[in-house]
C-alpha cells in the first residue's frame, strides 16, 4: 500500500491537544460525537453522544440556532459517557457545495545534489494547489495521486529520489466559504475549536475500506439523509467525488406524501417494512399505519410500501452510476462499490444496487474499534469513526514531522499539514 500526502487547509491557532481523539459528524439527521482512544491494541471507543440534527439540509446549515442546539446535546452527552471535558474536534464537511477537481503542478527539483526533500513536495503540491478558485468558494484538501519524476510516471513517494523535474497529479477538494464557515461557527458556539475539517466521504472512507479494495479500485459511497457522497478511488488514491443532492431522507418524504402519513411514521414503515424491490414481497403481506385525518388504523399491501420506495431508491443509484462514469469510471472497478451511511440498510437495496451496477457491491461498516464498539459498528457511523482514524493518523504524524506554514486567511491561520500513510 502506498502512502500519499493528504493536505488538509484548515487548522486553528493554539489547539489543546489531549490524548483523546475528538470526531464530530454533523449529518442531517443526526449529529454524532464520538470520543476515542488510540491504544496498541486498536482504537479504544470510551464516549458517544448523539442528537437529532434539524439544522441542516442536504448537509448545509441553514439554523444556526437548531444546529448549535444539536451539536451541544451530542459534546454533552459523550463527555458525560467518557468523563473528560471535549475540547476541539475532527469535523466532518458535508453538502452540495462541496466540489472536486483534477489538477496538475511541476517544480524544478531545489538541491543541487537533485536529491527530492520534503520541501519539494511541498512546492509542488503548492503549484498544484494553484489553480482558480472562485473568491466564495475555499480549498478543503489537496490528495496528491502520484508524482512523476523527470517524466517517469507512478512515482508514490518521490521523498529521497533523484530528479531535475518534478511534477503531481492531485486531487483537490473545495466547499463553499460561507458554508465552511458557518459549519465552524456552529461548532464554535458549542464551545468546542475545529481540529481540522475532513470531506465526510474521505473520512467514511478511511473507517471502512480496505487496502485491497483501494488498490484495485473502489467506489465508495454513503446514503445518508440528505445527501449521497460518492467517491472513487484508483492506485490506492482518490480520483473523484462528488456530492449528491438526494438521499434516505427523500424516500421517507415520498413515503408520507404516497400513504397521507405523517413524517415520523413514515419513518418508522421505511425502517421496519420497506424494501427497494416490490417483487421480493409476497402480495398477502400487510402493513398497518394511521394516516392523517383518519381516526382508524389502515391497512395497506406492504408491497405498496415497496412500490413507493423503489423509484427513489432507482433514482439515487442511476445518480451513482452517472457520477461513477463522470468520474472517469468505464465500467471495470474490481473492488466494486462499498455502500454505507444509513441509508444503505434499506431491505433490499444492495441488491438492487448489485443488478443496476452491475458491480460486486458490499456494506461497508465501521469494523475493528475496542471500548463501545458496539454503539458505533453500524453503516450510519462511518463518517464518525473514520473522523477518528484521520485524526489518530494525523496525530501521529505530526509527532514526527512539524506540520509546514502557508500563510493565514482571514479567519484562521491556514496550515498544510502532511500526513503519511493516509489510506
Ligand atoms: N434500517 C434502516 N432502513 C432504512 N433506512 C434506514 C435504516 N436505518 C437508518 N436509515 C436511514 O438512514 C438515514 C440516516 O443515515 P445517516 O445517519 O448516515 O445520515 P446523516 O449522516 O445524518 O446524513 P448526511 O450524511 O446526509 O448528512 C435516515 O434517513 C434513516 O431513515
Ligand atoms: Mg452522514
């Protein structure tokens, strides 16, 4: 497995550091705090905090208010679970704002032994970074994919090679400043400082696939509520993602919109009797549901409950499947697609998936955590526990090498951290 670079653009000035790890997922359902412990035995779950999120829409806060509410109940309750006061987080940015790009950059190798050093890396990675950003929008990550040395493609890690030239393939994630920023703002209000800012995807990735499957090319993509995050990956690096603007949420919407119910209890059917494949339900199967403005309990065929459902969830996987050939996708991804996010736990959806793809599909779960593992191992927490990984990693990283000044933005004092062995 190679170890690419991943720059992350956001960091505060003076973080407490404890030995804790702190993630926070905001999703649009439910926003997550999950407190972990790296130990030698694996990564040691001792808090998690959960609270409705009714803040935001596909994964963009549009109530400050709401959302600080949400954020504070979910510190609240892990620090109670763990017993320490929770400082500052690994945050995870979701939402339609949030795009990617391809972008290239070359260097003339520094040293005039030609010896690559870590500073050169960081050139180029800059000329890379160099590309037109609009004013309102803010570069969230730079994933550098594979260096090219003197026109010798495939490099992985130039560090200590010999060159004249020296050129990347990166990919560059960016979100929009005022959605970042009032992300940051709510957590802000909670009382807790933004350790870094982590593309969900990215993190959900780190928490649930593995090398093989990043080696010979993977899709990766989380239903959540509000939104669908995809990304692709090649060579053990990411080539694409992309967020996109539907997702569980939207077939609980139809639900009570099909069956005149309420939203809770439209929920409650999707969870407990919904299917995305009419067929596999026999036609005698009932379900029971009040429907508004009626007195009595109503009886329909849960196969109706089905045919209202599987158009949705048609719809998300076409949008998938589009993404996937946006991306550069042709068809061939051995690793096939890993689903997570709680969507995905839908009765029958892997399998539509499998017969819409065409591609050797899985659930992908948080897996390997000590402590509560329990309470974080379902699809929902992917973002969560990944959150935690990519803060253990870059933690660890950071011990070894001092992290590499680009600056200040307005607001923050903007680093370029590296972290080895990402993925
Ligand atoms: N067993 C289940 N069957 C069907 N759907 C489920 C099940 N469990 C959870 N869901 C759905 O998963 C969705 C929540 O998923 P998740 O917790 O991953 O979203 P989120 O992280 O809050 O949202 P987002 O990532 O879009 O911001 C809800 O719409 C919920 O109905
Ligand atoms: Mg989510």
């Amino acid at each position: 497995m190679w170890s690419p670079v991943v720059f992350s653009t956001f960091q505060e000035r003076c973080l407490p550091r404890s030995k804790y790890v702190t993630a926070l997922d905001i999703g649009t359902t439910k926003i997550c705090c999950v407190v972990g412990e790296p130990t030698e035995r694996g990564l040691n779950i001792i808090g998690v905090g959960e609270a409705p999120s009714e803040g935001l829409r596909r994964g963009v806060v549009v109530n400050m208010e709401k959302t600080v509410r949400g954020i504070t109940h979910a510190v609240d309750a892990a620090q109670r679970m763990c017993g320490h006061k929770l400082e500052s987080a690994y945050v995870g940015m979701a939402g339609t704002h949030v795009l990617s790009q391809n972008s290239h950059g070359v260097i003339a190798v520094a040293r005039s032994d030609r010896e690559i050093g870590h500073e050169d890396v960081t050139r180029v990675i800059d000329a890379a970074r160099a590309v037109s950003v609009p004013n309102d929008r803010e570069i969230i990550h730079v994933v550098p994919r594979g260096y090219v040395v003197d026109g010798q493609e495939g490099v992985r890690d130039a560090v200590g090679m010999s060159g004249a030239r020296l050129e990347v393939e990166t990919h560059i994630i960016t979100g929009s400043l005022t959605a970042v920023q009032n992300v940051v703002k709510c957590v802000h209000q909670a009382g807790m400082s933004v350790e870094d800012l982590v593309v969900q995807v990215l993190a959900s990735a780190e928490a649930v696939l593995n090398d093989n499957e990043l080696d010979l090319g993977v899709a990766l993509v989380d239903v959540g509520g509000g939104t669908t995050d995809v990304a692709l990956f090649a060579d053990g690096s990411v080539v694409h993602t992309a967020v996109l603007p539907v997702g569980a949420t939207h077939v609980t919407n139809d639900v009570a919109i099909g069956l005149r119910t309420t939203l809770g209890e439209a929920e409650m059917l999707k969870v407990n009797y919904g299917h995305a494949i009419p067929a596999n339900i026999p036609r005698e199967e009932m379900v029971e549901l009040h429907q508004i403005g009626q007195d009595r309990v109503q009886v329909v065929p849960r196969r109706h409950l089905a045919e209202i459902i599987a158009p949705r969830a048609r719809e998300i996987l076409e949008m998938v499947r589009l993404e996937m050939r946006r991306g550069g996708h042709d068809g061939f991804l051995p690793g096939g697609i890993v689903f997570t996010g709680g969507g995905c736990r839908l009765l029958g959806f892997t399998e539509a998936a499998q017969s819409l793809l065409d591609l050797p599909v899985r659930i992908g779960a948080p897996g390997q955590t000590i402590g509560m593992s329990d309470q974080v191992s379902g699809p929902a927490y992917a973002t969560a526990v990944g959150l935690l990984r990519w803060g253990t990693k870059l933690r660890h990283h950071a011990n070894g090498h001092s992290p590499v000044g680009v600056g200040a933005s307005a607001l923050y004092a903007r680093t370029v951290r590296w972290i080895k062995d990402f993925f």
